[in-house]
C-alpha cells in the first residue's frame, strides 16, 4: 500500500541520517509502494553482476534505496533542509512550496 510521497524524480534533496548524513543530490526514482526513493550518489552499494549480452558484468555501483523520511527537499533560496506545504495559486493549479523561504517547488 503506497503513501502520497511529497518528493518527485528530480527534486535536489539533503540526507538527514544514515552513512551518508549531510550529502545532498537528485531524486532519481521515487518507489513510493516502499516509500522510498533513489538519490543519485547516495547509498552506494556494489552489485555483482553476471555478464549478458551487450553487458561485460563484474562489480558495479549502484545507488540502494532510502527510506524518504531520510531525506529533506532542498530551499531553491538559501540552500538549506526545509519542509513542504502545497497551496493553490490564482490559476487553480496546486503547487508544492518550500515553507523556508515561500519558493515554489514545482516547474
């Protein structure tokens, strides 16, 4: 059973807790039946990987899931950790916002 995840694929997020506490990085994807989500350089772990075709196989690094309470969005401003709130802009649309500075999260 899946939450309604409040981060997206391509969000700048920071890492509040685990081996890679203070990194930050991209939402690469959002698995949100887990509640989790992939951050591009974060939580790397080695794969042994069996050769296939087009693929020489070895040991490769992957970025592992994390659980999203373990992340934070990152202010557009200033940078730092922050919550999100949504709101309804004048054209009806509803956005996500970043409640450390007011900036709109979404595109």
């Amino acid at each position: 059973m899946g939450v309604r995840l409040k981060v997206r694929k391509g969000d700048r997020v920071f890492v509040l807790t685990g081996k890679d506490k203070g990194r930050t990085g991209e939402v690469l994807r959002v698995l949100p039946k887990e509640g989790r989500v992939v951050v591009q350089g974060v939580n790397v772990v080695k794969k042994h990987q069996r050769p296939a075709p087009g693929n020489p196989g070895g040991i490769v690094e992957v970025e592992a899931p994390i659980h999203v309470s373990n992340v934070a969005h990152l202010d557009p401003d200033s940078n730092k950790p922050t919550r999100v709130g949504y709101k309804f802009l004048d054209d009806g649309r509803k956005v996500r916002f970043a409640k450390r500075s007011g900036e709109i999260l979404d595109r």
